[in-house]
C-alpha cells in the first residue's frame, strides 16, 4: 500500500469520526472529491510574490492537496480549522503550510496576532465551511471578517451541497461571478466564485 493511499484512508477514517463527534460544524456528507477540489483550485487566480490563499475549514486536507497540485506554493497557503484533531492531521499531511487551528469568524485576528500574517496579504478565500447549515450570527461575522480582509476585486471561492441556481443571501456583499456544479463530488456540491465589490 503506497503513502499515497495510506493517508487517504487515515483521512477518511478521521473525518468520519470527527462528522459523528461534530455533525453541526462538520457540515459535509463525505470527503471532498478530488473533482471538487481541483475545481476550486482552478478558480484561484495567479498570486503575486507575498500573497497568500486562505483555506477556511480545511478538514482533512481534500481540497488543500488539490490546491498544492495546482501550483500553489505552500508558503502561500494558510488553512484554517477550527478542530485540533484536524489541524494535528493537517500538520502532519502537508508540513509546508501554515496551518491555523481556530474560529474563522475572528479570522483577521487569527491571522496578525496569533500567527503574523498580514491580512491584508490575502488576495483570495476557499472556503468548505457549512455556511447554510452554520448559525447566522456565526456566517455574518466570517463573512465580515472575509470583506474586511480582502481587497477589492479579492475573490471568496465557496462551495455548497445546495445545487440550486440561487447566489447564497448572506454573501450579497459580494458579486458572484461565476457558479457550477461539480457531478464527480459525492454528493454533487455547487462552486461559488464571488468577487469583492
């Protein structure tokens, strides 16, 4: 059995104990696909020498290989997670990140004073979080914080299992710009790209 797939069963066994421990936050029916990442990733402009994505809820690291795949340096990228069991994996599967383990509705916060990232580096968010599923007081103030880090024309790159046409309500501060359905995703989840005004 090569590391390759010995990784992917340690991080399919650990999602599915940490979806029964935290069915709310957790928010998914099964690891991303390797279709929806790579996706996601395609949706992620070219970066300038000291910008930096922004992975919110990186969970076991699905969508995170995908975006290193891409050719995203590993300096470049921050994922953060709110459990420590995933953070931990997350360290140990890709050593070359930063990972951040906290709440990203104090993500600026986050960011400069826990781990000196200047927030105003970050010129793009991939996010896996929940946000239907996540209380509304938790989604305003992650998504404040979004608005509040990136710069104009900053894109917020989303991913949803609702697959219906509709922009989600709460990202209206944003211009979506693009939207597709990724049917090789188990089960079929929609790519948001929504630009900062």
């Amino acid at each position: 059995m090569t590391n390759k797939s010995t990784s992917g069963l340690a991080s399919a066994a650990l999602f599915f104990k940490e979806i029964f421990a935290n069915q709310r936050t957790v928010g998914a029916a099964a690891p991303s696909a390797p279709a929806l990442g790579k996706h996601m990733a395609s949706k992620v402009p070219a970066l300038a020498d000291g910008q930096y994505v922004v992975e919110l809820g990186a969970g076991t690291g699905a969508i995170t290989a995908q975006l290193l795949n891409s050719g995203i340096q590993g300096d470049q990228l921050v994922s953060v997670e709110r459990s420590e069991v995933m953070s931990g994996h997350l360290r140990k599967r890709f050593p070359d990140i930063k990972v951040v383990q906290g709440d990203a509705s104090r993500l600026k916060c986050l960011l400069e004073d826990d781990h000196g990232i200047c927030s105003k580096s970050v010129s793009c968010i991939v996010s896996g979080l929940p946000l239907r599923s996540l209380p509304k007081t938790v989604v305003k103030s992650i998504l404040s914080e979004a608005q509040e880090i990136l710069p104009s024309g900053g894109r917020f790159i989303q991913f949803t299992y609702d697959i219906r046409k509709g922009a989600n309500p709460a990202l209206s501060a944003f211009s979506r710009r693009d939207t597709q359905v990724v049917w090789m995703n188990f089960p079929p989840a929609r790519v948001d790209v929504y630009i900062k005004p």
